[in-house]
C-alpha cells in the first residue's frame, strides 16, 4: 500500500485539465486565490489538476492527513480506557486522553465518576486520602505553538491535555430574568464547584448587547450586557488548565454520593482497580471532521503518539502522524510542514497531491469505511449542513471544509449518478487582508465540484 500511495502522487502530476474546471479556477484566481486542485477517480487517476504539487496552507484540511494518520495507527476499532484504582488509600486516576468526556452523552462527566463513587461505596469506601491524577507520557504543552496566541480564551483554541473534560471548555447559559437588573449566568459543563465573579448587564436595545466570559485561576469571569427581552443562549470559552476542572468535577462527584477526601489514610482498603471507563474512537473522529474540532484533531494525535511511541505530546503526535504518512505514501512532497493536526496554524503546508493521495489511500483500508462516514454530507450534516443547497450535489457530497483568514479550502469525495466516485481536493490561499473573500471562494468551490463531477471515469 505505501507503493501504490506513493504512485497516486506520481499519477496526480500528469493529466488532461476538463475546461469546466479550468474556467472556475481562472476565476479563483482572478480574485487573488493561488488555487491548487486535484480530482482523481478510485484509482488514483487524476482527471484534472492545477498546482497539484504545489504547497498550501490547508486550513482545517490538515484534519484530513490527521484522521487517515490516527486510524492508520490506532484502528477504527480504538478503545480509550480511564482507570480508576485505589492504592494506599487514594484514588489514582490513570490518564487515557479520552478526548469524550462530553456532557448529555453516556461520557459526561457526572454520570462516569458517579459511577467511580458508586463503585467505591460498594467496596466501603467512604473515605479517601487523596486523589492523585497520573498523567503517564501525555506531556508538554497543551496548544500547538503556531496557534493564535489573542485566541487562546476561545473555544476553538481549547486546551488538550491528559485530563479534559467538555473539549477543553466550559459552558455557560445566560438568561435574563423579567425584572432583574442583570443577566442570570449558570455554569452548565463541566459539573464543578467553580465560583462565577462578574456580572452581565440587562439592556432594552439588542444592538448593544456584547457578552463573554474567561476562566481566571480561582474563577469564570464573566462581562457584557445581555438584551432584556433576549431568550436564553449558551456559549463556550475555553478552560485555563484542563486538570482543574478535571479534578474539580470528579471531588464534586465525589462528595455528592458522600465520599470525602480527608486527607488520611482510611483503615482496611486494599490496593484495587475500582472502574475502568471506555469510549471509542468513532465519535471523536467525527468531531474531527464532521464539526470541524480542533480539539479532537490535536487530542487525538496525542493518543496516537502515547499508544504506538509513547510519547503523548503534541510533537510526538506529530511525529507519528509524519511517520504513519510517509509508511503508506513514500515520501512527503517538498515544501510539506505539519506543525499541527488542526490547521490552525497558518504556517503548515500540504500539496494537493499529498491530500488526496492520504485519502484514497485511506479510503481503501479496512479503516476507509469510517473515514469516508465521518466526513460531513452536502446539505445535510456538520459544516457542510448549508452548502451545495439547491443542487443535484445535496447528499452526495461528502467533504472537509477549511476556513482561516487567507485560506479556504473543501477536499472530499463525490458519488456520480453513476455510482462511481471522484476524489477532489480544492486548496485556496489568498491575501488575509481581503475581507469578505472567503463567500466567493466557497461558491467556487462548489462550481469546481459540479465540474469534476462531470469529469468522465475511464472504465
């Protein structure tokens, strides 16, 4: 199989250009987008290219090369398991990097460590000596560097870590009260003691209404005023350290079912594993690339790294996921930087050619089931749930879209009428002072498919 990735680079350099396709890209251009796009059949034969081994920052794109790495590495059947275990008198938790810890599924939060509680009454235990978080090989920073450093506090920058709960953030409801003269704020996600400091000011004009929240060391501090008759809204902010909160929602837990930690040894309590908590891979790969979560992307590169090196830090991720590449497609084109699995760093770049070589590759392992069932469906699911509407495309379509200032990006595949499919990559740089670019570039993008899409297979 890295033969045949390695030659679906080499097939990608030669082809006839569909002139359907050469005029959409002409007109790409002639907005200022150096476009590269590549179309191929399930074979590996391009149908059209320009720029295919060019490099270009690929935005949330790179989320492709990340997923084929992941369950290349790990399999689509991977398995994270937590484990819980008393030794000396404390509770040791054993990271895994479950990256599902999410509230109103079966892994929130409450439900899992009231289940620990639970386990811990029925062997008597009622008291702990401490609660000890092991975080194992996930080490090193929780964001990559290249990462926007005025947008850590957002949830798309959310921290990834050995211990997270709610992707790396927390949630809140803000509601306004008939009457009051401010906002009712309610901490949602994570379930944890947190203490809210500020306050959020009613106002009668929606207009003026701008609102937020961070997360201070003690504290959410929360700001902005909030329209009086507005009805209620949740937004997310990232957390400030992960383990925190982590630990804070399992000592809340904990006190609920009545286990205190009292910091002694409590008598007669043997050394034993008290509950293993598991989740599977599927569900944070479709996060990847069906909600576009930079989060899960990183987070799961770090698994990957810690199960097949070791090494849970983002750079070992990224190492792994370089080595998984170039072990099924040769090696990497010249210019290729992966410095995240996000694409949020504007600084990474991929060649058309190596994106779709990643995906047919994919495609065509027993993982290639997943991969394509995680992409999200034209006109109907994630971040492709409003485009392609009014068009023969809508729900044959499966693709990842791609959006940072100065890159836009759509990769996927399409099924024809005729059963078989078109693999395409669309990759888009442009000046990241022009405003307002990106709606054109998508509806581009769109013509570009419906022309590959007509592209003729050879059978």
């Amino acid at each position: 199989m890295a033969r045949w990735g390695s030659c679906v680079v080499l097939v990608l350099a030669v082809g006839l250009p569909g002139q359907a396709c050469e005029r959409v890209v002409a007109a790409a251009e002639a907005l200022g987008a150096r476009t590269g796009v590549a179309v191929c059949d399930a074979e590996g034969r391009l149908l059209f290219g320009h720029r295919v081994g060019e490099a270009f920052a690929p935005a949330s794109n790179m989320k492709l090369l990340a997923a084929a790495a992941v369950l290349d590495g790990l399999g689509p059947d991977h398995t994270f398991e937590t484990v819980f275990r008393l030794r000396a008198g404390r509770l040791v938790v054993e990271a895994s990097g479950d990256p599902n810890w999410i509230r109103d599924t079966e892994h929130a939060p409450e439900r899992v460590f009231g289940a620990v509680a639970a386990a811990l009454r029925q062997r008597g235990v009622i008291t702990l000596a401490g609660i000890d978080l092991e975080p194992g090989c996930f080490t090193g920073p929780a964001r990559p560097p290249g990462w926007p450093r005025d947008q850590l506090q957002t949830y798309y920058c959310a921290p990834t870590g050995p211990f997270v709960l709610e992707q790396g953030t927390f949630v809140l409801q803000i509601a306004a009260p008939a009457g009051a003269a401010a906002a009712q704020v309610e901490l949602v996600a994570p379930v944890a003691d947190r203490a809210l400091r500020g306050s959020i000011e009613l106002v009668d004009r929606p207009k003026d209404a701008t609102y937020g929240a961070v997360d201070r060391d003690d504290a959410v501090q929360v700001r902005g005023r909030f329209p009086r008759r507005g009805a209620p809204v949740t937004i997310r902010a990232a957390v400030q350290e992960p383990s925190a909160w982590y630990l804070a929602a399992l000592r809340r837990s904990l006190a609920a079912a009545g286990i205190a930690v009292a910091g002694e040894r409590p008598a007669a309590v043997a050394d034993a594993v008290v509950h293993r908590h598991r989740s599977a891979l599927r569900p944070a790969l479709a996060r990847m690339l069906e909600d576009s979560s930079n989060f899960a992307a990183e987070q799961c590169l770090r698994v990957l790294g810690a199960r097949t090196a070791g090494d849970g830090s983002l750079a070992g991720g990224l190492a792994v996921m370089r080595d998984r590449l170039t072990a099924r497609l040769g090696e990497l084109p010249a210019g290729t930087l992966l410095l995240d699995g996000s694409g949020l760093s504007r600084d990474s770049r991929v060649t058309p050619g190596l994106l779709a070589a990643a995906m047919l590759v994919t495609a065509n392992t027993p993982a290639g089931e997943v991969f394509v069932d995680c992409l999200p469906v034209a006109g109907r699911t994630g971040t492709l749930a409003d485009r392609f509407a009014g068009t023969d495309l809508v729900g044959r379509v499966r693709a990842k879209t791609g959006w940072i200032r100065g890159v836009s990006a759509l990769s996927g595949v399409v099924h024809g009428r005729d059963g078989t499919p078109r693999w395409f990559v669309i990759l888009m740089n442009y000046d990241a002072r022009q405003d307002g670019r990106n709606k054109d570039l998508k509806r581009l993008q769109e013509e570009l498919v419906a022309a590959a899409d007509a592209l003729p297979v050879a059978r």
